[in-house]
C-alpha cells in the first residue's frame, strides 16, 4: 500500500481543461516545489534563495530557467552528446515570459540570489507548457518563505470563430486569430506578449480583459492550496542594503535644481549623461566627511539615481515635457534608406533619433532551412530573424559572449511582427538579420521597421507593411503621462514599456511589462490609440523611403523553381544513393531538393543563373515525362546484343530496338551497326501493356526503299 504524500489541489478553467497542482512529494529541499499537471503535461517547479546577498549586489539577481526533457515526449536528444545541453531559443523565451512576470513581486531591497527552475517532466503535444509555466513558478514561491507580493498566473488567450478562448490547445490555436500569453496578479495585469491578425484595439483590450478573468481564478486557487498546505510561511528576514536617510535627504536636496535644469535642456544622450555626472561627481568631491572616514560614494550614487528618476518623472508630469525637448505623443526624427548593401538579396537602415538598425535579407533554400530539436518543437523552419545588439551600439566596451537572452527576446518580438505579412507560401528560406548600430530606446521597434523594408528591398512580396512604437508611462498618485517612443532613460525610469507593433488595419504583435500596479483598463486604451496615431506616423515616413515591394529580385538573387511531380518518379530522379540528383547538380550548378508532401514529390530548383535553373528544370522534366506511343525521341545506345540494341530514349527509360526495326534492308547481325554511346534517333512504337517494355524503331523514320518508284 502506498502512502499518501503531500497535498494536491485543482481548478477547472473550462470544460475539459482541469488543472492540479500538488506539493510536498518531490523536491523537497527546495525552498519551495510543486508539480503541475493538466493531462498528460507535468511541470516540475522549484524556487531556492540563498539568506546572504553577494557583496556589491545592489540589485535583484533572479535567474529563471525553463528547460523540456527529452524523455518527457519519449525521445532521445539529437546531439553529438545525446544529453540536454544549452536552452533552445524557445526554451530561452518562455524563461523571459516568466522572468518578467515574477520580477516586479520582489521586494526592491531584496539581493540575495533566486533561482526559479521549471522542467517539462512529461508532456502532451497538443497542451502547450509555456502558458502554464509562469503559474508553476508563482505556486513554488508562494510555498516558500521568500517575500513575495504574489501570486501571478499566465493564461494564453486566443479567438476561435470569433469566440475566445483560454489556454487553447495546439490544435485550436491553428484557427486562432489571436495568440497571447498574459501574466498579473488578482489587481493588475504586469505582462503581455503574443501575436495577432490585424486585429483592432477594441479587440485586444476586450482579449485583456478575458484573460485577466482567468488569472484571478488562478491566483485564487494558489491560496487556496497554501491553505491546504498549512498556510503561508513567515517570510525571512533580510537586511540587503545600507542606508542613510539623512545622506539621501542631502543627495536630493543638493542636486535635485540642478539635474531638473539639465533634464529641461532636452538634448543627445551624450550631452545629458556627461551634464548628470558632473552634477554627481562635484557632490561626492565636495562632501564633508570625518577624518578617516570614506567618502560613500556608492551610496551617492544610488541616491543621486533616485534624483534623476524624480526629476524626469516630475518634469514629464508637471511641465509635460521630455528629457529630449519632445511632446509627449511626438515621435522622434526618422531616416531610412534600401538597398544600402549592393551584395545583400535586401537591405535598409533605418534611424529614429540615436536609435539605428542595418537590416540585411538573404534568400536561400530548403537546405538553408533552420533544423528545430526541441521536444516540444521538433522540425524545420524557412524563416530567421536574427538580432544583434553589439556594445558599441551604447558606446559601452564589453567582451562578445555570444547571444544574449535579450538579443533571443527582441529578435522573436521583431518575428512575430513581420511573419504574419509574409506570403503563406514561399520557396525561399528567408534569413533576416538586424544589427542595432545605435540604440536609445526601442531598438526592437526599429528592427520591425528596417526588416519590413529590407523585405521590401529584396522582392519578397509582403502583405503590408509594418511599423512598431514602444510607448512609456509614468504615474504618479492620480496623474499620468503616456509617452510614445519612449528613450532608453524613460524606459528605464518610468512605470512601463509597451511595444506595439501593425500595420495600417491593425495589430499583428505586442509587448507590455508594467512596474507598477495600477493599469486601469481606461489608461490601457488611450496607450493603445496613442500608440496607433504614432504607429501610423512612422509607417508613413517609412513609406517615403519604399512603399511596396520591388516587382523582382535583385540580379543577383537565387531564383527558384518548383515542380509537383508524381510520387513515382522520386526514386527516378533522385537515382540509387542520390547519385541521378547529384549528377544533374554537378553538370548543371543548381541546388535541387526534392520531398514528397500530401503523396507527390515537391522539387525546388534554386540558381542564380537562368541557363543553369533552365538545364535543371529540362532534366527533371525529361526524367518524369511520360513516354508516348508515336513520339520520336532522341537515345543513345546502352547496351548491344545480337537481336538489337537498347537505348535510353527518355532519362532512366530504356527501350528494345530490335535487328530488324533499325533498317528495312535485312541486317544478317548487329556487328558493324550499332555501338555502345551512338546517339541515334528512335520512334516509340508500342508499350508492352503487361511488362511495360518499351519497343522502338528506327527504320520507320527512314522512307520504305521503293515506295517512290511504286507511286510512279
């Protein structure tokens, strides 16, 4: 008999769609630990903090990790090392889903080490984990003693025949117009990210407000557990940070006048910054200290942050200005330029303000194609989207260490904006890559546009094109100000970043991380209708660079072919081991795939010469052409017996021509006749209906001897 251990406790969200979360059997040394199932999907959540912060940790050093085991979906990984290794990019994002969720429920003087960990355990292909991972995470932390303001949950919201839905499955998100996870707590909604289809305003807040309905029954149901488990823990006591009330009162009365008049100059970045640190620095030089005391200067310029922060948020509030001399709704400067990169298939810069991105576009095909080893998703995909935010873009100096989290974020942002304007179908595998060259806010955005363009460039033939804006706010009390095309220090300093990316009928993706409470539904649709005004305005300037997609590629572009053969021929075409297929793209310098899709065979041909596409295409068309009784066919001998010879009429198709069909003279033998190589000219006479032999003939193209006299 086995013994009962932990608690478990479930909520139905819809009919069908139970979820259970149980505690207290595994992981226990963990701070805290749960084990969520809906089906047959299990997650295992487990949260740790170390009780000491790490000296000079003035921050919150919260590492989130989302990984799926390969045993969960009954495979065994691909790798040389047949192990799990690094995070997938869509492990890599579902970690930032959960990361910006949880991350504003900690106390701000909390700087001891959290690691949250989340393993797919067992799976279900047609229930997504990511939605259910940020509600795993939530119940872990409540079950420990950490101090934390939650719960939050995530619901995934999308619209099935005009009805939404929460937490669809696989297969009904394939008829979904809408595919959106968001988190909050019981009072607000603190992230959202996900994609549509040109949908309205109206439409995304009503989809907001849907699942917001969810999380509150999901932030219930967490309670209700820790309940069942005894109650919520006392929380640690923590002592992470000094302070000194009176040196921050001086901080902020010595500097405040001076960083506002600095902050009202408007201004480059540059300017400002090196203005802000000399405020700072002539502080901490001419602050008084005992003998053989240390001036504080960490603690100073804590302090002095919180100056710069009071003082931009006081002015935009107060004065109605910004920290660049901008109106509130105003959009900063733009330029762009296509076709930069006269090697690129694509390619355009684009600059709004200090923010700039080179986009380049290359087209290839099937065997560019990205391989996706996942257990959750597991394939191909014809369409990257690569961004690179390299250090000198914020004139920083920091060792290259390969793809950040970040950079996977923003990339995926930019994708889900620009992949819905793509054709649904498209012989190319698309490769597009933005590298951020200068960056003060909204580099991701700026990636958007540059991308739609760089598109535009090389003749891929978008639906629309598509522009994004990240709007801010700052609230304060009763006030609040809604910012759009927020700089890198209103991002930082102000209460939200929501990007918004569309195109002139709507809205094809977004983005919002909120660090305060209090979005009301009311201040969330004047963002959003801000958001379009300047949405439109960019799409506009954009317009005046490229306006719609050239009408061909550029010269030096591959260009593809594509054939549907029978399923019969592959083999024919492909030859035995590949050696017909590999042949042909030797002798003619094209790339050819084949496949088989829906049982027929999907050839792509790909060259950026015309006479080499054209020598392929003849080739495979000769190899699956039919032969037909009474045409004439150029062969070349294979074979010579003593009855005849066989010939290669067609490629791969071989006929008998017998002795007496190769002349109407008697032939005593075939000696002196024909030779293996000759390349002679055949008639197809008959087609054997039950072996399916060929025969063929010679002498019928030749004029019967003594016809001409007869006719006399």
């Amino acid at each position: 008999m086995t013994k009962n251990i932990g608690v478990s406790h479930s909520i139905s969200l819809r009919d069908g769609v139970t979820i259970e979360i149980e505690t207290g059997k595994l992981a226990k040394q963990a701070h805290g630990s749960v084990v969520l199932k809906q089906g047959k999907t299990m997650l295992l959540a487990t949260v740790v903090s170390n009780f000491e912060a790490r000296t000079g940790v003035d921050f919150l050093p919260l590492s989130v990790d989302y990984q799926e085991k390969f045993a969960a979906v009954g495979r065994i990984p691909g790798s040389f090392h047949k192990r799990e290794a690094r995070l997938t990019d869509y492990e890599v994002l579902i970690c930032r889903i959960v990361d910006r969720a949880l991350r504003p429920l900690f106390p701000k003087d909390y700087h001891a080490d959290i690691q949250v960990m989340i393993s797919l355990i067992s799976a279900d292909e047609n229930i997504l984990p990511d939605a259910l991972a940020g509600l795993a995470a939530s119940a872990a932390i409540m079950l420990s003693d950490l101090p934390f303001e939650g719960p939050i949950s995530e619901a995934r919201v999308g619209r099935v025949n005009g009805n939404l839905v929460i937490n669809p499955t696989a297969e009904e998100l394939k008829d979904s117009d809408i595919d959106i996870i968001i988190a909050g707590t019981e009072r607000d909604i603190n992230m959202v990210e996900g994609e549509m289809k040109e949908i309205s305003e109206a439409d995304m807040i009503e989809a907001l407000k849907f699942g917001h309905g969810h999380i509150k029954d999901l932030c219930k149901f967490q309670h209700e557990l820790v309940e069942k488990n005894g109650g919520r823990k006392p929380t640690r006591e923590y002592n992470h940070e000094d302070n000194d009330d009176a040196l921050a009162e001086e901080v902020m009365s010595s500097t405040y006048d001076k960083v506002l008049e600095v902050a009202k100059m408007g201004g480059e970045k540059k300017v400002r910054s090196a203005a802000f640190a000399e405020i700072r620095d002539s502080f901490i030089e001419n602050y008084s200290v005992a003998e053989g005391e240390d001036v504080p200067e960490g603690l100073i310029k804590k302090y002095f942050h919180k100056v710069e922060k009071k003082a931009m948020r006081d002015m935009v509030l107060d004065h109605n200005l910004r920290l660049d001399g901008r109106a509130l709704n105003q959009v900063r400067p733009i330029w762009s330029e296509v076709d930069y990169l006269p090697s690129a298939h694509g390619s355009s810069v684009f600059t709004r303000g200090e923010t700039q991105a080179l986009t380049t576009v290359t087209l290839g095909s099937k065997t560019d194609e990205q391989l996706l080893d996942s257990p959750m998703v597991h394939g191909y995909s014809n369409l990257m989207l690569h961004y690179n935010f390299p250090a000198f873009s914020t004139g920083e100096a920091r060792p290259n260490r390969g793809t950040s989290r970040r950079e996977v974020g923003h990339g995926n942002l930019a994708l889900r904006g620009i992949r819905s304007m793509l054709p649904d179908e498209s012989p190319y595998t698309i490769r597009i890559v933005a590298d951020v060259l200068e960056s003060n806010g909204s580099s991701s955005m700026a990636t958007v546009c540059s991308g739609s363009m760089a598109l535009m460039d090389a003749g891929v033939k978008m639906n629309a094109g598509v522009s994004g804006i990240a709007m801010g706010l700052i609230a304060e009390g009763d006030r609040a100000a809604i910012l759009s095309d927020i700089l890198g220090d209103e991002d930082h300093l102000g209460d939200m970043d929501f990007k918004v990316i569309g195109t002139r009928k709507g809205i094809v993706a977004c983005q919002m991380d909120m660090k305060i409470d209090g979005l009301s539904y009311d201040l969330l649709a004047k963002a959003l209708a801000q958001s379009t005004e300047g949405r439109l305005h960019i799409l506009e300037e954009m317009e005046k660079t490229i306006s719609e997609t050239r009408p061909d590629f550029k010269p030096h572009t591959p260009r593809v072919e594509m054939l549907t053969i029978e399923k019969e021929f592959i083999g024919a075409v492909i030859g035995p081991g590949g050696k017909i297929i590999q042949e042909m793209q030797a002798e003619t310098g094209a790339t050819i795939n084949i496949e088989e899709v829906d049982g027929f065979g999907k050839v792509q041909i790909m060259s950026d010469n015309a006479d080499s596409l054209n020598a392929a295409l003849a080739k495979i068309k000769a190899i699956v052409a039919v032969p037909e009784v009474g045409g004439v066919y150029d062969g070349k001998v294979k074979n010579v017996v003593d009855f005849g010879a066989f010939v290669e009429f067609m490629p791969g198709k071989e006929g008998l021509l017998h002795i007496s069909e190769i002349s109407w003279e008697r032939l005593p033998s075939m000696e002196g006749v024909l030779k293996e190589g000759d390349a002679i000219q055949v008639k197809l006479t008959e087609v054997d209906k039950r072996s399916g032999k060929y025969r063929l003939s010679k002498k019928v193209l030749t004029e019967k001897p003594g016809k001409e006299e007869s006719s006399n």
